[in-house]
C-alpha cells in the first residue's frame, strides 16, 4: 500500500455552474442551481440537464483541428481557466516533460460527432461522411492526445472509462504512477460532454428524471445528465505543506449488475473502507461526505446501505448532483475538486432541490450550504459495471 | 523499477485458441494457419448475463477465462486492468444507428453494454470478484499503457493482477478508420511475489527510443500489425521461447516500453 500519496497543487473547474472554480463555489453558496430545461439539440425529452454554455463558440487551435469535437472544446474551455496553464508550465520547467503524467476519465468521449456523422450518411452508400474523424474525436483515448499534445507532455498517459468512476480513478493510477517513480508529478481530471447517446440511453433504462434531480428525496426519480471537466495537478512535493493532499483512495468492484448498484451497497462499502484504512486517520474522523448520489431510487439507497455499514456514525453528507447534473465520467473530479474547496474555504455543500428527505434513508443530509471547518471529505464515485471508487481528501499537516 | 512474476498467460486469436497452441507456434514448433476463433461460452456467467454479452464482451472474456484457468489464484482475489483502443464499435453502430431513427429507440441493453467497463464488469459478476478494476485506453498503445498501470498496481498494492487486451474489427462503416481488422485478444496474470507457478520474472523500463521491433514468428506479423493490442505479441514471443531475452513495445511518439524477460 502506499505510504505517501501526492499534494493537490493546483485545480480547475467548468460545469453548468459556470467556468472555473469559483463560479461553481459562488453558485453552491449562493443557492443558484445550473440545471435547466432539457435544450441539447433537438432532443424532445422531458428532462432538466446541466449544460455548459459557451461549448460550442470553443476554438480548437489550427493545429489540433483534427480533435475538434464539444468534448475535447470542453477540455479546452476548461484547461485554460484558474491559471491552471502557468501551473502546467512551472511543473514542465521544473521536472520535465517526460516525467508530467496525464490520466483523464471520460465514458463518452467525443461520441457526439458520430451522432452527428449518423446523420449525415451517404444516402446511396451509408457511408459517414469523410470529415468524420473516428480516432481524433470519438476514441476513448482522443481526450488523452489532444490534451497531451496541447501541453506538449511527454510523460505516461492513458484514458480510464469506467463510466461514472472515470475520473475518481484517474486519482488512484496517478498516484500508482507517482510511486513506482514513472512521474513526479501528474494532470488528472476528467471530461465528459452532452450527447444523444446517453440522453436517450439512460432514458431507455428509465433513470432520468423529468424535473431538477433530488438526491436522497422520497420523491427522487432520476438523475439530470450534465456535462463538465476539471483538471488537478498531483505533485509529490509541494513548496506549501499544507497543501491539501490526496490521503486514500478505495476501488472495488460490486460483482452484482451492470447497471445496478449492490442493493446493499457491498462494493461501495468495500470502497470507501479501502479509502479509510489507506489515510490511517485517528478515529477515521471524516468531517464531510460528498455522496455520489445520483438519485435514483436504487443509488441512494444502495449508498445509504454502504455508508451504514461504513460508519458508526454518519458524518455530515450532500450530493451536489443537483447543482451540476451528473457529469459521469466528469463527476469524480467535480467532485473532488469541490471537496478541495470545502476543506479550502470551510463549507459544506449543501443538496440543493431536495425538500423531503427519505425517511428510509440515513438521516443527516445537508440541505444548505453552511460555513465550518473542514479537514477532511471523503468523496463517493460509482459507475454501471459496479466501478466504485472513493477519495479522502485532507491536509498533512492540518 | 522491481520486477513482476508472470503467472499464466491466454490468448483469443485465429489460429492462437489458446496458450498452448500460440506459445507452439511461437516457439516455430508448429506452423501457423489462420483458423477462426473457436466459440466460447462464459460458463461463468448465470444464464441471464450470458445471453446479453456482445462479441467483444466475448473476446475479451475468452482470454481472461484461460489465463485464470492456467493459474493456481483464486479469480475473486485478483485485480484486473481491462485495455482496448476503443471497446464495441459494433453497440456503438447500433446506438448511433438508432439516434438516426425516430423517437431514436436506444435499446437500453445496448446502452449498459456501450460502457468502456461492460467486459470487466461482467468478468466480476462472473468470478465474484470484488477487487479493483481498471478500464483503460491509450489508443494503439493500448497494451503498453496497460502492461504499465498493471505493473504499477502490482507493485503499489502488491496484489495479483490480471491484464486482458482485447480488440475487435469493426463494423464496415468504421473499417476504413480503424486499426484493428483482425480480432485478438490476451490476458496475463502477474504477482508481486514469484509463487511456484511463476512463469517468468519481468522488468519494465521506459526508454526515449523506439527500435522496429518485428516478430521472429513472421507468420504472425499480419496479425500482430493487424490488431492494435497485439503488440503483445512482441512479450508473448519471449514467454513462449522462454529464454532470457527484451522487446520494446511502442510508446509514445519517441519512446518505447522495453521489457527485461527473465524465465523462472
């Protein structure tokens, strides 16, 4: 196991909240939501989603035009913001191109372009049109390259799709990468944009719900599909040690559906005990929970199950699923970073729409946005193929 | 960086059903002939799951399946990494098909099935296997960034891994724009201990060069540029000749991943 995980040195964030972190830390204390009535394209559906406005005024620059998709124009719009690039280049400086990993989470990746290439097929042969560009923009791994090549990065790279624990993981293999001393210091993060594919895909399964999600409501019906990015900067030394840093992290599997949680949240609990027992913290004293909770009837109780069997007692708990939609292979980072910022400014965010919690359901949920210490969070992300991960974030040296 | 111990190995190909017969022809004991890939059935699934999974979710299932049968671990106890270079370009035609029609009716199966995961989830449900999980690409270096994360997981959590690199050919709508034309896949189990069943010890180092590295077995140089993880063939070669020997798989632009072989 391993002793020492890396600082949190820098981070970005971009979501239907707005561009970069403080537009996402204004909105969740000032109780503004970023949903809003399903508008994606043509799509008739009767859903609220979390979309980021400005995508498609992106410019991808001449040379990369061949990645041009709303996945990688969202990567862009959100790299730059926060300053995030002159940290990029202090890291290159410092430690060298080859030795700057890249891990990014993503589940969709720039399907959106065969979507539209679907369209807009041969009529007499059906084949797609030659513009459609299959490696640069759909592959899973294309975010991975345009981002590599951007910064010009020469270290270890590699996309994780593990739905929505994408960009959770990205923590854990950095770290791996980091200790066996392929990388002093790595950008992981996570995009993942609107697309038809999973608008009607989890349509299909039934899990998306007509109004603004409610996590942990009696009436919860569903998740809003979002779309969003962020970027963190791993470094295993930080000039300021008390910097926030990774302390644990938990991956399991849950061995049950590939579309539905463990009802009695065995992986996730199996996730979130791995976590605890990596950062070794006295008590296990967590002072913040982000949920994953997604809101779907079998998520939340599923996770509610897991934290019971984690937990003596329940720390303070939200899910900000209701602020930014669920960004799926976006979400772990957006949630991570969040948790940063809590521990950073000393808040809890609060479960915005959710009115009536379920009784059935652990008791405690955060509804508003309050100020108090924290030190550390611990920060749930699990994905369909029972992907579970869990993060704690903290300070070395509170 | 320390070594790994390789385990067991499994191989999906044509003319490669499994280990046996692969590491034969890579060894030149046997000639090679391009026969399809027997048909497989993941026993290990219920019956249920078993009907829904897609020839890829198959292909890599194959692999995996015979390099856990050719170990002595008990499949719940050990992590996988899970790599192709984009996983099922079939669902995908079929999704995207559907988006074209109206009311655009996404079969939902199709859908938890598109998941870059659906392989190593449906392996864990299979085995029972709640260990940790990792999906992966890194596009035609797939198998090279795998082979990494899965060393970098042995050795950080000094647990059993197993790797399984798989891809399909896609349909012909995409077939002028992919890689893979030849199926394949294999799957190799690594310890951070050598056992008893300990097939070799490896080294990887990355290295800022990139010599052509080309197959001894040229029979199988058409499969192995034929499929974009099949690189693994360059490992598979020295696993079956099992002298002290390196290759250096591609990696990156300008470098490369060599691997030190050493037999146990």
């Amino acid at each position: 196991m391993l002793e020492k995980l890396p600082y949190i040195t820098a981070t970005t964030l971009t979501n239907a909240l707005g561009e970069g972190n403080a537009a996402t830390m204004h909105a969740l204390r000032n109780q503004q939501s970023g949903l809003r009535k399903c508008d994606f394209e043509d799509t008739g559906l009767d859903t609220w989603i979390g979309r980021v406005n400005n995508v498609e005024q992106v410019e991808i620059p001449n040379s990369l035009k061949h990645f041009d998709c709303r996945n990688n124009r969202l990567a862009l719009l959100a790299i730059n913001q926060d300053d995030f690039n002159s940290e990029i280049s202090r890291v290159c400086g410092q430690y060298g191109t080859s030795r700057i990993g890249l891990f990014l989470g993503t589940s969709t990746s720039g399907i959106h372009e065969a979507e539209l290439a679907y369209r807009n097929r041969d009529e007499e042969s059906g084949s797609l049109p030659a513009s459609f560009d299959l490696h640069h923009t759909h592959l899973i791994h294309s975010v991975v390259e345009f981002i590599r090549e951007l910064l010009g990065l020469k270290g270890p790279s590699l996309a994780i799709s593990t739905a929505c624990s994408s960009s959770a993981k990205v923590f854990a293999a950095a770290s791996r990468h980091m200790h066996v001393g392929l990388c002093d210091a790595a950008i992981v993060g996570g995009v993942d944009s609107l697309c038809l594919s999973t608008l009607y895909g989890f349509n299909a399964l039934q899990l998306i719900s007509p109004l603004p999600c409610r996590p942990w409501d009696i009436e919860r019906k569903g998740i809003n599909i979002g779309e969003g990015a962020g970027f963190a900067l791993l470094e295993r030394d930080a000039a300021d040690k008390t910097s926030i840093a990774l302390l644990g992290y938990g991956e399991s599997s849950d061995a049950h559906h590939i579309a539905t949680p463990h009802p009695d949240g065995k992986g996730a609990a199996l996730a979130m005990e791995r976590a605890l027992q990596m950062a070794n913290l006295a008590d296990n004293v967590i002072d913040y929970v982000n949920l994953h909770g997604t809101a779907t009837p079998s998520n939340d109780s599923s996770e509610d199950a897991a934290l019971r069997s984690v937990f003596d007692r329940i720390p303070p708990f939200s899910s900000t699923k209701g602020w930014t939609g669920h960004t799926l292979g976006a979400a772990g980072i957006t949630e991570a970073i969040i948790a940063c910022q809590a521990i950073e400014h000393g808040f809890i965010p609060g479960t915005i729409n959710t009115s009536q919690p379920d009784k059935q359901l652990s008791e405690g949920i955060v509804l508003e946005t309050h100020d108090c210490p924290i030190n550390t969070v611990l920060s749930n992300s699990f994905g369909f193929g029972g992907s579970n991960c869990s993060l704690i974030f903290g300070r070395n040296e509170p | 960086m320390k070594s790994v111990y390789l385990e067991s190995v499994g191989i999906a190909a044509p003319g490669l059903a499994n280990w046996p017969e692969c590491s034969d022809v890579l060894r030149g004991k046997s000639g090679y002939q391009a026969q399809p890939i027997p048909r497989f059935v993941p026993d290990s699934l219920p019956v249920n799951e078993r009907r829904r999974i897609s020839p890829t979710i198959r292909l890599a299932l194959q692999a995996a399946t015979e390099a856990i049968q050719h170990s002595t671990l008990d499949p719940a106890n050990v992590a996988t990494v899970f790599a192709t270079s984009n996983g099922d370009l079939e669902i995908c035609d079929r999704i995207c098909t559907a988006l074209t029609l109206p009311d655009r009716p996404v079969s939902p199966t199709d859908f938890h099935n598109s998941i870059h995961n659906a392989p190593a989830g449906y392996w864990s449900i299979g085995y029972h296997c709640r260990m940790p999980s990792t999906s992966i690409s890194a596009g035609d270096e797939s198998f090279t960034a795998a082979l990494l994360e899965s060393v970098t997981q042995v050795l950080s959590e000094n647990q059993p891994i197993m790797l399984v690199a798989y891809d399909q050919p896609p349909p012909d709508i995409f077939s002028t724009e992919y890689t893979s034309t030849i199926p394949f896949s294999t799957a190799l189990v690594f310890t951070h201990q050598r056992t008893d069943h300990s097939m070799a010890e490896l080294m990887v180092v990355p290295v800022e060069k990139q010599s052509p590295q080309a197959l001894q077995t040229v029979a199988l140089e058409n499969l192995r540029s034929g499929n974009s993880v099949a690189q693994a063939l360059l490992l598979l070669e020295m696993v079956a000749r099992n002298s002290s020997a390196e290759c250096i798989l591609p990696y990156h632009d300008s470098g490369g991943l060599q691997v030190n072989y050493l037999p146990c």
